[in-house]
C-alpha cells in the first residue's frame, strides 16, 4: 500500500502518542516534529490536521496543539465498541489470511518480545500497536479501520502504566491469538482477540478504580 509522507509522518505519530513517546498534555510543536523527521513543515501540518480529527491531538487557544488528557469516563463504551469493532475486523482479516500475512504477524510478534526482553516499554508498546494494526489493515476494511484508530486515541492503555508482567501477559495472549489464527478457525481467532482486550479492560479497572462492568 502506497504512503503520502503525510500518511507516513501520521502514523508515526499515533504510534508516538499510543506508546507513551508523547505524555498526555504534552504540546506537540510542528518544527520540532519536521526537524526530527527529516521533512518539511507541510507534511507535519497535515499529519496533525488528520490527528486532531481523530482525537490524537486537540487544538487549546493560546497553547497550539496538545496530547489530550484520557477520559476516564468514556473508558467503559470505547471497550465496548473495541470489542465490537476490532471482533469485526478480525473475521474479515481470516478470510484474506495467507502463510505470508501470518509470517508478518508472527515477525511483528518477535519485535515485541525483543522489545520486553530489553524491558523498552515505548518500543513494546509501539510493537503491540504495529501488530494489532497490521492484523487490522488485512482486513481490507478501511472505515472500520478509522474508527478503530480513533478509539485507540481514546483508550485508558494499561500497558502504559504496567510494568514486565503486563509485557509477558500481552506476549502470551499474542501467541495465543497466532495460534489459534493459524489453525484457520475464525471463532477462536475473534474469541483470543476479544480475550486479549479483555485482559487489559480488567487490569484498568483494577488499577483505577472506577465503578465500572467488567461486562
């Protein structure tokens, strides 16, 4: 699939602020993103035009662009439409599943042990990203995929807080799902899926406290 340098420098920047690279509330200035990456100002400013309406970054008078603050709040209907939504995509990428395509999951698996065995939490939680999205675009399904891509924008990650034995958990629960995508059933690929968010749904609310369903 073909990139714009604007598609380029925006999925570097999802995965920056999914990972933790930029802290929420963290002011994002264009020149600095430009000059880090090596391109021109016109790209940024697209990029993070394309952010902003995804709810990667939001635009405060007087400060410029921002990381927003997560919500705590919405947390229990964004897991609710994760689970709906990312289910969904799982189906569709089975029916698109070759040896190739699992030899790349399988390969993006290897750099987020690589990166939990070097205990690099930005580079785990960027890895885990590049998997979940990778099985994603197989799906051949891209409006779903924006939606997608904005949830993660909104979502309490635990892994961002958790230490090496949310790193082996997610490891395991990979492993788990590429095994069951290899054996070609699409219903224990979606219930691994569906398994693995729910993992990290029930380490929120432990650590947070809220009040809410683990339903």
């Amino acid at each position: 699939m073909f990139l714009t340098k604007q598609d380029q420098v925006a999925e570097i920047l999802r995965e920056r602020v999914i990972a933790g690279t930029y802290r929420r509330g963290e002011r994002l200035k264009q020149a600095d993103i430009a000059r880090e990456l090596g391109v021109s100002i016109t790209p940024v400013r697209e990029a993070l035009h394309v952010l902003e309406a995804e709810g990667y970054v939001v635009g405060v008078s007087h400060r410029g662009l921002l990381v927003p603050e997560i919500d705590t709040k919405q947390a229990g209907e964004i897991h609710r439409l994760r689970l709906l939504l990312e289910r969904d995509l799982v189906v569709l990428a089975m029916k698109m599943m070759t040896p190739d395509r699992l030899g790349e999951l399988r390969a993006l698996q290897a750099a987020v042990a690589a990166a939990a065995v070097a205990e690099d939490r930005v580079g785990v939680r960027t890895t885990n990203y590049r998997f979940h999205f990778r099985l994603y675009e197989m799906a051949d399904s891209p409006q779903t995929l924006s939606f997608v891509r904005i949830l993660w924008a909104k979502y309490p990650f635990t892994m961002q807080e958790a230490g090496k034995p949310r790193f082996e958990a997610v490891l395991a629960e990979h492993e788990h799902m590429l095994a069951m995508i290899e054996t070609g059933s699409t219903q224990a690929a979606v219930k691994a899926l569906a398994e693995h968010i729910d993992a990290g749904w029930r380490q929120f609310l432990a650590r947070s406290g809220h009040g809410y369903s683990a339903e």
